[in-house]
C-alpha cells in the first residue's frame, strides 16, 4: 500500500494559471481520507510559496513541504526544518563570477521569493503566482549586490541561457566546490523568433552538493518509516528525474519532457491543464479500493474456515 504522494508543483499539481484544478485537489484529499496517503509538495519554489499552496489544497496538505529543490524540509505542524542548506558566500561569489565571464542571466531564491535582474525582465513571462499571492515579482537593479549583501539565506541560485551558452560553461559551473547541478530545465519567454514562434530558454537550478529534491524525500522517508516502494511521486521537468527514482510509482505528466517520460510507470493521459495528476489518481483510488474490498473478501473467507476447523 502507498503512504506517501510527492508532487511537483509548476506544469504537475498546478494549471498554467498557477491554481490547482478541483479534480486534483479532490482526488489528493480521498486518497488521504480513505488510504492515509500524505502529499508532500516538492518544488524548486522558495518556501514561502510552497507553504501558499499547500494551505490552498486544503487539510491533507498540512503535514511536510520540500522547497527549492529540496535545500528546504519543512514541517509544518511543529515548524522544524528537517532540512535547512544555503548556498554558501563563496560559492555564490564563484556562481556570479562565471556568469558574468559568459555574459549569462541569472537569478536566486530566498526562503520568500524569487529575486531576479531587473535588465532582462524583458525576458520573463509574466507570472500568475506572485499576483495570486499579492505579491510583487522581486527585480533587483544590482542583483550581485542583493545576492551578496542578503539578510535571507539564499538556497538556490539558477544560470539561464540557451542550451548551448549552458553547455559551454557546464564545466566551469562544475569546478566551483560542493555544488549540486540539476539537469537541464525548460522555461519560456515572451520573444518570438522570426517565424513568430515563442522562444525558449535552459537554465540549472544549483543547490549544496547533495541537496535534491530525491535526497530531501528519503529524509522524510526515513522520518516517517516509510519504504521507496511506498512512495507515489508525479512531476514534469528535468529536476524531476532523481524524485521519480525514488519512487514505487513513477507518474509523469503528458506535458512532462522526454527524459522524464522515459523513466517513468505511468504519463498521465492530460496535461496540467486538463487535471492530469486528478485523473490519474482517481484511477489508482479505483485500484486500491478495489485490492481493499478484495483483501476484505480473502480475510473472510479465511475467517469463516477457521471457524469451522
């Protein structure tokens, strides 16, 4: 039987609007309410955001949160960190220097926000959470500065170019000490090329060594006594591949990237749009509860033999 459901949250557990669609947030909480499966939101979000949406989905969320690539466990009834890892200064000082030799964007999180370069705003698609929440994007005009001078810990710093730029500077990204790389991720924009399709950027979230979405969720497994083989784990992109591997249950989403696919059980027959990650565990709700009634029928007739020998 399951125990634990890991949800990624952008283009997975939300809709492009950065809402949950009802059917998943009614499927997540049967499966709570009949089954005892905890969902755990595991994002490359800061904190503060992963902590909105979860008191948005409602009671079964209220238990743990990974954040920013898992640098981040949280849980919430008691308030102890699990996991709590930043960046350190020199690390962050060697990220920038080596953005800044290969003329490349970048950005970061605090455990609130997003903190991001006010030149290449241009760049950057419009994004609903932050207007969701009521909150301003961050945009820095000296984003060194912040980085460097910042009050709040900064867990995740990300590069952003084309695949290509990421590639060429991978090895220099890889020499800084005790840093955790994740592959290669996808993000729009709103330029258009000049057969007027919406271009695209790559970019790699980077954390501590060690520090993955994969890692934080053995923690919480090992925390709550929980086997891999009990874990259900739903995502889309690249720094989703390791958290599908520490699953039982492999879910990618029908919008998810390739690589993801690969390795996963199940793609979910919709995309994020359409409630792919409700449709598809109102179908496993159907399976468990109908081992369950099945298992009920086995322990009966086995108790009636008894009664008779």
């Amino acid at each position: 039987m399951y125990k634990m459901l890991v949800l990624d949250l952008d283009g997975t557990l939300l809709d492009d609007e950065k809402e949950i669609p009802e059917i998943n947030k009614q499927a997540i909480q049967k499966l709570h309410d009949d089954f005892g499966i905890i969902p755990v939101i595991a994002t490359a979000r800061p904190l503060e955001v992963a902590k909105y949406i979860a008191d948005k989905g409602g009671p079964a969320f209220q238990s743990y949160i990974i954040a920013t690539n898992g640098a981040i466990l949280k849980d919430i009834q008691t308030g102890e960190y699990l996991i709590n890892q930043s960046l350190l200064p020199e690390q962050l000082k060697g990220l920038i220097e080596v953005c800044q030799n290969n003329s490349l964007e970048y950005e970061c999180m605090t455990t609130k926000c997003e903190v991001a370069d006010a030149q290449y705003s241009y760049r950057r698609v419009v994004d609903p959470m932050y207007d969701n929440m009521g909150v301003p994007f961050n945009y820095q005009e000296n984003l060194e500065s912040f980085i460097l001078n910042s009050k709040d810990p900064i867990p995740l710093f990300a590069v952003n170019g084309t695949e290509e730029e990421l590639e060429e500077c991978y090895e220099e990204l890889a020499n800084i000490p005790g840093l955790q790389i994740s592959g290669q991720c996808i993000r729009t924009t709103p330029l258009k090329d000049s057969q007027g399709k919406i271009e695209t950027l790559a970019y790699h979230d980077i954390m501590r060594e060690g520090v993955t979405k994969a890692s934080a969720i053995e923690k919480l497994a090992e925390h709550l006594g929980i086997q891999k083989e009990e874990i259900i784990a739903i995502g889309d992109g690249g720094n989703d591949i390791e958290m599908l591997q520490t699953a039982g249950l492999k879910i990618a989403m029908q919008n998810a990237t390739p690589k993801l696919k690969e390795i996963a059980d199940i793609i979910t027959p919709v995309d994020n749009n359409q409630g792919g990650v409700g449709l598809i565990l109102e179908d496993l709700h159907k399976i468990l509860n109908k081992k369950k009634q099945e298992e009920k029928q086995h322990f009966g007739k086995i108790h009636d033999k008894e009664m008779y020998l």
